[in-house]
C-alpha cells in the first residue's frame, strides 16, 4: 500500500522531501493514505470528483489542474499506460530540472513496465519494493513528447475520446447496445448517469422529443470529451458523482451504463447505488434503461427501488433492464 511504501522510503532515510515548497500529489484515489507527506504543503491535483471530494473534506487543498510551483510531486499510476506517462511528465514539468519526482504503484498498475521505461530514458530511480508494489524516485528530467499528454483523440464516427477514459479506444459495445434499445420517446427530460465521453447522450438526443438532457459525470477529462462531442443545446454538463448529483427539478427519464469496477476488482455496489440515485430523482411516473455485464446481479436492487422491472434486450455479455415507477417509500 502507498502509505506503507511512502512511510518505510522516508523513514529509512532513502527518500528525503525538499525542506520546503510544495507538494504536488497527482491522482490519488480516495482512501489513499498519505498522512507521511506534511498536509499542509500538499495540494491534491485530480479530476475524478469523488476522490476530489474526499480529500477537500479531510481538510487538503485540491485542484483540478496543478496550481503553481513546486518542488516535490508524487505521482499515484493508474491502470492507463498512456495516463500514467502524461501524469509523470507533467509531475517532471511541475517540479522543474532536478525536483523530486515519485512515483508508486501497484504491480497491476504497471509500475514494474514504468520503471523499465523510465530506466530507458537514463533516468536511474531509486526503488523501494513492499505490498506487491513499488515506490521509486528520481530527480525530474524533461520527458519525449510522446509522454506527454496527447489530448483529444478521434474515434469511430467522428467522436474524440482521451486517454485514460473509460472506452477510449472506441464506442463501448454495451452502450450502442443500450443506445440501440432505446424507444422513440424517452421523455422530455433526462439524465445520462456517468456519461463518459457522450456516446449515449449523443444517440438520446436524436429524439425530437428531448427538451433538455444533463450528462453528470465524475471524471472531468471524459466530460470535455463529451463536450466536443454533444454540442447539441438541449445538453448540459455537470462534474459531479452520479451517485450523490440531484437535478433542480424530477426528471422523466434516466439512462445510464453505470461502472462495475474499484480499481481491478468488481464491485457491484457502485451499480447499486447508481440505480438508488436514478429512482431519486425520477417522477413517479419516470422511467431507468440501463446496460449491465450480464453476470452483475442488479435485478435485486432495481426491484427494490422500481415497481415494474423487465429485462428488454441484450445478447451473451449483456442485458438490457428497464425499471418505471420508483417506489420512493420502500427505498
């Protein structure tokens, strides 16, 4: 774990923070502990909103973007190869020639393949190995462009995805299946839970019958994805946690894709609370479609909070669910 491999590094005496400045700490995930580094010369720098709400409420500055200079910059590897490249170079570019850079991982983050890549670029880190993982450290150098970030990417049909969003390579089989299912009319106004990059608020908006639909999704690189891509203006954005954003007025629809996964492990928890949020904020008379991984057990929850429940589509890895008229005094 990070703060195991932080806390032994420094108190060993092979890592040494700068006596002064600030510390960049580049997406870390909520529940990261990271109580080694001084809290009050650490800005958190993430565009996942969960995690940017959990740490403003431990009481830690956060940003979207980075905020100013600094002379130390922890980076937390993602599963992305591409994104764990750009955050290493924008944590050389923070901390400028010869500033601090760290890096931890776990081996199911790619941390072993950053360090041979690194390693290839005559950068000699110094590593520490603990809990199926490894921090390293080294002083910053400028990185090949091609480890910066690359910025908007096009895909199939004329849409642009980033790396490190969910289906960035191409249009999600699961949505264009939902997509596909989709009725005529969906109501006037609906929500698009954890819209990604827009693929299924696009395919929504075709509808005449849409007036207004909001995208809420909590990772801000997939949501201006979605903005170069829904440029329709019934859409309306919003950074936020799909499980916990309320609309200013119930709406009438709600579709969603939810996502299955904490890190590498399914956790099909966050589909449940995704389903709860939809009935929240649905007319009594509204209406949930959403797309799941067949083997996902979400038949349960939708019963709980729905009264009509039917399975209307889906093929060998996928099943359409429907669910009208939330049973708001049984949640």
């Amino acid at each position: 774990m990070l703060i195991d491999r932080l806390s032994l590094a420094l108190s060993d005496g092979d890592l040494s923070l700068p006596a002064s400045g600030s510390i960049a700490v580049l997406a870390p995930k909520a529940g990261a502990d990271i109580g080694a580094l001084p809290k009050e010369r650490v800005q958190i720098v993430t565009g996942f909103k969960p995690d940017f709400d959990a740490f403003s409420a431990a009481g830690y500055a956060c940003a979207r973007q980075s905020d100013g200079t600094f002379s130390a910059a922890l980076v937390c590897l993602p599963r992305s190869k591409a994104m764990g490249r750009a955050l290493v170079a924008q944590a050389c570019d923070l901390v400028g020639p010869n500033g601090l850079v760290m890096v931890d991982g776990q081996k199911t983050d790619g941390i072993e393949s950053m360090l041979r890549d690194l390693r290839g670029l005559t950068v000699t880190p110094a590593v520490l190995s603990k809990a199926h993982g490894k921090i390293i450290w080294f002083k910053a150098i400028p990185l090949p462009a091609t480890w910066q970030a690359q910025g908007y990417q096009p895909v199939a049909q004329g849409f642009v995805t980033a790396a490190g969003v969910f289906s960035a390579d191409g249009i999600d089989p699961a949505s264009r299946l939902l997509a596909d299912a989709l009725p005529d009319k969906i109501g006037a106004r609906v929500v698009d839970l954890g819209a990604g990059w827009g693929y299924l608020a696009a395919q929504a908006l075709t509808r005449d019958t849409v007036k207004t639909l909001d995208l809420v999704e909590a990772d801000h690189v997939a949501l201006d994805c979605a903005r170069q891509n829904v440029t329709d203006p019934r859409a309306r954005f919003h950074w936020a946690d799909a499980t916990t954003w309320k609309p200013e007025t119930a709406v009438d629809a709600v579709i969603m894709n939810p996502p299955f996964h904490s890190g590498r492990a399914a956790d099909p928890d966050i589909g449940r609370a995704f389903i709860a949020a939809a009935a929240g904020m649905l007319t009594p008379q509204g209406h949930l479609w959403m797309v799941a991984n067949r083997h996902l057990p979400y038949e349960a929850a939708l019963v709980q909070h729905f009264t009509e429940v039917a399975e209307i589509a889906g093929d060998n890895r996928f099943k359409i669910l429907s669910a009208a008229r939330p049973s708001r005094q049984r949640r």
